[in-house]
C-alpha cells in the first residue's frame, strides 16, 4: 500500500507565498491578511489541519484558498486638510 505524501505549509508561509506572487505582478496590489485567513481556517471556510495551535494547508490547495480569501484594502495615509 502506497502512502500518500503531502507538502503541508503553515498557513502564514502559505500567505506569504501567495501574497509574494501578488506583489510581483503588481507592486500596488492588495494582499491577503493573516487575521482573516486565521478566521476562514477556524470557521472551517478554507481547507487546513490543526496541529496543537498551528494550522497548515496542503501547497496542491494554495489555488484553492487564494480565491475564496477576500482581499485587503491598502491604507492611504491621511493627509491633513490645510
């Protein structure tokens, strides 16, 4: 019998990875937060295994989390009014 081998990731190298591949195509793009991904993992809205306090996800299911992720809005600093 074959065992299956799996690339599990940490969930926050995971979103590094991805938002990394974002940034590349475009410099000024949003990117996804770790408090929401954190969320969606614990709601049981992205695919993850818990192990003790971490969760990790299968590299084959980055695709899959990067479009149900909602994306973060980027911070314009506030410019006083003069």
């Amino acid at each position: 019998m074959t065992e299956e081998k799996h690339d599990w990731v940490h969930l926050a190298d995971a979103l590094l990875e991805l938002n990394q591949a974002r940034l590349e195509k475009d410099a000024t793009a949003a990117c996804y937060a770790q408090s929401t991904a954190y969320g969606f993992a614990a709601a049981g809205r992205i695919p993850t295994e818990r192990r003790g306090r971490a969760y990790f996800v299968r590299r084959s299911d980055l695709p899959l989390i990067a479009s149900r992720l909602p994306l973060g809005r980027r911070r314009r600093a506030a410019v006083p009014a003069v």
